[in-house]
C-alpha cells in the first residue's frame, strides 16, 4: 500500500494575512494574488502551535507543540517566534472553490484572530462531533500597531471521511 502523504491532492496553495495592508492573499502554483473571501471550512481541530524561524531566502522552519497552545521550550539559536497553522478551504455557499490551503502565521494581528476564533471552535467543537467549522470572514479590526481579522463560526458541517470537504 502506498503511504498517503498528500502530495497528490493538488494542494500546496497557502493563505497569508498582510497585516498592513489588510488584506488576505494567497499562493497556488507560485502566483500570488489578493482574495477577498467570505466563508472558509477551518480544519481547526488539527491546527497545530509551535515556534517558527523563517531564515531569509528560504523556507520557514517549525518546531510544533507536543499540545496545541502548549508551548514546548524555545529552540536554541536564531530567533524564534510562536505561531500556528492550520489548513483551510474557500467556500461559496456549501461548495469547496479552492484545495485546501495552508495558513500560518507569526504575526500579532493573525495571532489575535486566530486566539479568538480557536476560542470560539473549542466553546462549540464539543457540541459538533464529526463537524468541522465553516468560518465567517468579518473583515479586519485596526489597532495601534496592527490590524485584526474577525472571524467566527458561521455553521458547522459534516467532516468527509477522507478529511478532503470536497465531497459533501
């Protein structure tokens, strides 16, 4: 049997939050681009926190928590930062536009939103077995130093059993 180690899924699109400007953009087979989105399936029960480098001109670097939100200690070395990442999908109403994404973040603003929403996913999740959140872009919040994305819990939904919401 061979392993399954998604690579044939068609993924490898990432999702940012640029802070400054306040906007969210994406990467799909090298092009990036400014979406405007409303409505996203968050796989926030497999999220995952850790400590992050990104050394210049080269891909970022993760140590993950044993336990999401745990912080395991600081690696030696270059400076680290705490972050997260956590893989969503685009929705239009209740059907997938998009592979799912990889989104992780650094940054405070992204913290703050992403602290805020996981909140809200584990007041709920207990109450949603075998569902995964469809989360609502509210837009973004300025603050002194950055901006915020507000995102909540719009519905839950049925988790395929191949953990792929492209089939419903």
């Amino acid at each position: 049997m061979p392993l399954e180690l998604g690579l044939s899924n068609g993924g490898g699109g990432y999702l940012a939050f640029k802070a400054q400007a306040q906007n969210w953009q994406t990467t799909q087979d090298g092009e990036k681009s400014i979406v405007d989105w409303t409505h996203a399936i968050w796989l926030l029960g497999e999220a995952m926190t850790g400590w992050s480098y990104w050394p210049d001109g080269e891909a970022r670097e993760w140590v993950w928590d044993d336990e999401i939100g745990v912080a395991g200690p600081e690696p030696a070395g270059e400076k680290w930062e705490r972050g997260f990442e956590v893989r969503i999908q685009f929705m239009d109403g209740d059907v997938p536009t998009t592979d799912f994404l990889v989104y992780n973040a650094t940054g405070v603003g992204a913290k703050l939103g992403f602290q805020a929403l996981y909140a809200e996913y584990e007041e709920q999740a207990a109450d949603n077995p075998g569902k995964v959140p469809v989360v609502q872009n509210n837009g973004v919040t300025p603050s002194k130093r950055t901006s915020i994305p507000n995102l909540t819990i719009a519905r839950w939904i049925d988790k395929p059993a191949n953990g792929s919401a492209t089939r419903f």
